[in-house]
C-alpha cells in the first residue's frame, strides 16, 4: 500500500491479508467429503469470501490515499484471488484422477515385474 502512497502500518495490512483467508478454514474442513463438484463450490466461496473482506477493508484506504488508483489496487487484489483460486481448483481437484491412474500403473508394473515386492527380492537380483 505504501507503494501507492498509503499511510497504514504493515503489520496491519499482513494482518488484514491473512485474516481474510480465515474463510479457507471451514473449505478446508468440507473439503474431506469426497466430493470434487462439492469442493470446488465451497472454495469458490471461500475465495469470494475473502476477497470481499480484502476489498471491503482496503477500500477506506484506497479512498483516501489513493483514490486515483484505487481501482487498479481492487483489479489487483481480484487477479491475485483468482490465481489462487485457480492454483487450488486445477492443481488439488482437477488432477486427482490423472493422479491416481498414474500411481496404479506403477503398482500393476511393480506387481508384474516383481521390484520393490520384498527387500529379499532386490538384493538377490544384484548378488548382495
């Protein structure tokens, strides 16, 4: 914010930033329900959620201070939201599947071809 001529503390805008993810808690905690459609509704919320407590509390500043790029601060704010957002959706949720084909795969490969079945197995192969 000082970057923008702002006069609040940091200490207050690390606080106010991460307190707005306390919305990711409760997703978090819904999120063990096995339920991909479910997970990606809850932290949509928990994405919306904090970003209107960012904006919402950034706003007086951004009005006072600099109110001639007070909408460029909110644009930025919405980018950096939405990357997060998209980060946990594509990397947490949308590659569990893709994911766990890949690790049958090596199980059916480790089962056929017999390595990493037994210790016993390994050292005997290499005559130790």
């Amino acid at each position: 914010m000082r970057l923008f001529g702002s006069k609040p503390h940091l200490p207050t805008i690390i606080c106010i930033y991460g307190y707005s993810f306390s919305s990711f808690i409760p997703a978090c905690l819904i999120s063990m329900i096995p339920n991909t459609t479910l997970h990606i509704l809850v932290f949509g919320y928990a994405t919306f959620a904090s970003t209107s407590f960012s904006i919402a509390n950034y706003w007086k500043d951004a009005s006072q201070y600099i109110s001639s790029r007070r909408y460029f601060l909110i644009i930025v704010i919405l980018i950096f939201q939405l990357v997060m957002y998209l980060v946990i959706v594509l990397y947490f949720f949308g590659m569990s599947k893709e994911v766990q084909v890949v690790k049958e795969k090596i199980e059916e490969i480790k089962n056929i071809t017999g390595i990493g079945v037994s210790n016993s197995t390994l050292t005997n192969s290499t005559g130790v």
